[in-house]
C-alpha cells in the first residue's frame, strides 16, 4: 500500500498490487527509499521509470515495463540512470541517437530529400540511380556500420564500369552520410568516404571538351535539317543557336514564350535563375514554326509523362550515322561557346549562358544586361554560326550596285527576303555572307 505521501516500497509484490489506473488516465508512484526512482500506471500496464533534473530541465527516463523488466532489475538500473543523470549525461538524447544510428542508408537518402525540397527533379533521379545500381545491397544497413574498407572497395569496383561512376556515386554517399551526421550532431564516425581522399584514390576524370568542329557544321546542319521529326530538328537548332542545356530546353513552356516581344524565358536551369532571351531572326522562325505545329503547354511536346520531349537518342544517331559527326546535347553548348568566343564579350558570355559571375569580381556586379540589350548579341551570334555553317546570313552586305552592276541593290534584296518563304537553314551554302 502506499504511504499518505503516495510512496511505496517498489518491489514486485506491492507493484503487482497496484490497481490499473482508468482509462485515459496515469497514477505516478514513487520509491521510498529510492529518490527519483518510481512506477507508471495506466489503464493497460505498469513501467518503471526515474526524473530528475538536467542542466535545470526535469527529465524523465523509461526503464521498462513491469512483468518484463523485474523489480529488482528496475532498481539496479534506477541506480546507474540517475548516476548519468547527475552527472548532466542526457540519456534520452543518446537513446535516439542510438536509434538514429540504426537508420539505413536509405532511409538517410529519402530523409535528404525530404531535407532538400529544392533539389531538382533531374538531380534526384540521377542519386537514386547512383544508389540503385552501385549501393543497393547497402541500402537496408544502418549507415553507421559503412565503413572505410567498404567504401574503399566498392569504389574501385564501381569504377569497372566507369570512373566517373564511381566518383559520383561516392560524393553522393558522401554529403548523405555528412547530412545523417548532422541530424545527429556529429556521433557517427567519420565520413567513411573520407578514405579516398586520404589515400588519393579518386579517379581523375578529364573534363569533356568535345564539340561538333566548324568544318563539320555545314554536313551536321544539313543532315539535322533532313530529320523527319520536325520537333527534334528544331530542338537540336535551337540547342546551338542559343547553347542552353537539354532540359532547360526541352521543359520550355509556351506561357514563357512572348513571340510579340521576340523573347522566351528558361526558367529550369541549373542555377535555379531564369533566363530570359531574345530572339535573333532565326530563332524566330524556329518558334514560329513550332507554333504552327503547337500540340500542348510545350514547345517541344513528348509523348511521355512529362509533356515534353525527353531524349531524342533515335533522331541523333540517324545524324551520326549520316555525317559520321559523333556528338552528345550537351556539345551544342561547348560548340555555341567556342563559335562565339571572342564575338561577344567576357560578360556577355556569361549572360548568354546564364553562368554566375565570380564572387569577387566587383566589375560584374555592375554588368547588367538586359534582354533589349542582349538582342543585338543574339543577333550577332547566330550570324557567327551560320557563317560558320556555310548558311544564308540575314545581314549580309552587298557591294554598292554603282561600283558593282552585278549586285542587286538593297533594296531589291528585301523583297525577294519577303517573298521567299524558306528558312535560312534551307538556303544554299553558296549563299553565304559573313556577318557583320
């Protein structure tokens, strides 16, 4: 029974006779002899449990149910938990910490995600992948237990099939372990992935620098101009004349496109800033073209689950093959950079392909380019590469008709311009003029 101050002597014959509280309810009762030491009853069970005070926050430890736990083995423990407790040791804190180091990796990956709402799609695709095909077998172990030999192996192992395979899938696990480290305030080991760096085991993996080369434009541009999906043509002319990436392109939306205004937005970059371009007269013709040909919300529909086209692999080996002309969509962007280097400016550059400017080059900072202002550069630069390509160029020159009586007048060259319906793309390369 207990005392008029609600103790009793915790043993397991006076908790056995402890009456179950009702329901919804708890009844608290405290151990004599014990300080801190008592037993919790609700309508269902009876637990053991001790409080104290740590670092002036009252704190309560559960030690175990009654009937699995004994009485006596509840006091042993009471004992050593409020021994921790005195000396400030959070126990509650290092039990789910304890738990938390059980977590698996991938539950570690889709809690990062859950973390990092502002990941793009595309990103999370590529670590899942990264996961799947190179960890999967590490997936349900506790991310604690990943250790340096195992990262160290299986990064070699990975790297059979490709070194930069195994690179990326290591980074991945490295900023996933480094975030598990920091939900749990830094009680795992040290990052495991740390080994190859310690040991200088990462691949070196050379940048790609692969372009399609000027002399190889005018067969590339004929053969891309041949393709019977006229989305895919338009798609990879618009990837070199503008030298935005695949999926910034391929997403594009008619609501981010003013034809009126001759102006188009990016706005899935990588950066996560939107771009806004004009439209040189040729790429207008290609968004003119894809408006009469308009299927959904995207410039370049697809019949997939997104709307929009996702990879055109079939269209582009038929160029390949055609040409003999290898190429990836990310080398329109190295062939519109290297075409137009020296055309535009450093700055200009930078707008153009949307990069950010250095942190500590004040200069940039007052570099603003509007779209209007980006206009003629556009122009400028599309000239540049359909010279390079051997095509019609909307501003050529021609000599004046009094010192030349061969060479039509300006004026004369405007209207047949106007009555010729043909895309600049279609012209004859014989007609080339190099730009202004």
């Amino acid at each position: 029974m207990a005392d008029a101050k609600g103790k009793i002597k915790i043993g397991k014959r006076s908790v056995d006779g402890l009456p179950l509280a009702q329901k919804g309810q708890q009844v608290d009762y405290w151990d004599s002899d014990l300080k801190g030491f008592g037993v919790r009853v609700s309508h269902t069970s009876k637990a053991y449990f001790v409080m104290k005070r740590v670092n002036g926050k009252l704190t309560r430890v559960t030690l175990g149910k009654h009937g699995i736990l004994t009485a006596e083995n509840a006091r042993a423990a009471a004992i050593d938990a409020l021994s921790e407790l005195h000396k400030g040791i959070d126990i509650n804190r290092e039990k789910a910490q304890n738990r938390e180091r059980g977590v698996s990796l991938g539950d570690m990956l889709e809690s990062y995600f859950m973390a990092r709402q502002e990941l793009k799609p595309r990103t999370v695709t590529t670590y899942r992948d990264l996961f799947r095909l190179y960890l999967s077998d590490w997936m349900s172990k506790p991310i604690g237990e990943i250790t340096k030999d195992m990262v160290a192996q299986r990064h070699l192992k990975v790297s059979q099939k490709g070194k930069a395979a195994a690179n990326n899938t290591m980074r991945t696990l490295r900023l996933v372990y480094n975030f598990a480290n920091e939900l749990l305030d830094d009680t795992l080991p040290v990052n495991p992935v740390k080994r190859l760096s310690n040991t200088r085991q990462w691949f070196k993996v050379e940048r790609r620098d692969s372009i399609v080369a000027e002399a190889d434009l005018p067969k590339w541009l004929t053969s891309v101009n041949r393709l019977d999906n006229p989305t895919i043509r338009d798609y990879l002319l618009l990837l070199l004349f503008t030298g935005a990436r695949r999926t910034e392109t391929a997403s594009l939306s008619w609501s981010d496109v003013d034809m009126g205004q001759r102006t188009f937005v990016l706005t899935k970059t990588k950066n996560g800033k939107p771009l806004p371009l004009p439209m040189s007269d040729f790429i207008y013709q290609i968004f003119q073209r894809r408006a009469a040909l308009r299927e959904n919300d995207f410039v370049f529909p697809g019949t997939g689950k997104h709307g929009h086209l996702v990879e055109p692999r079939k269209q582009m080996l038929k160029v390949m093959d055609e040409t003999g002309v290898k190429f990836t969509l990310h080398d329109m962007r190295r062939s519109y950079t290297s075409a137009i280097d020296g055309v535009v400016g450093y700055y200009e550059l930078k707008r153009l392909l949307n990069h950010a400017a250095n942190t500590n080059d004040v200069t940039a900072g007052y570099v603003v380019k509007n779209v209007e202002k980006l206009r003629p550069l556009m122009q400028r630069v599309t000239d540049t590469l359909m010279f390079a390509a051997h095509a019609w160029s909307p501003y050529e020159q021609p000599t004046p008709a009094e010192s030349n009586p061969g060479v039509i007048n300006l004026a004369e060259k405007r209207r047949q311009r106007q009555a010729d319906t043909k895309f600049p793309y279609e012209r004859h390369p014989s007609e080339a003029t190099a730009p202004r």
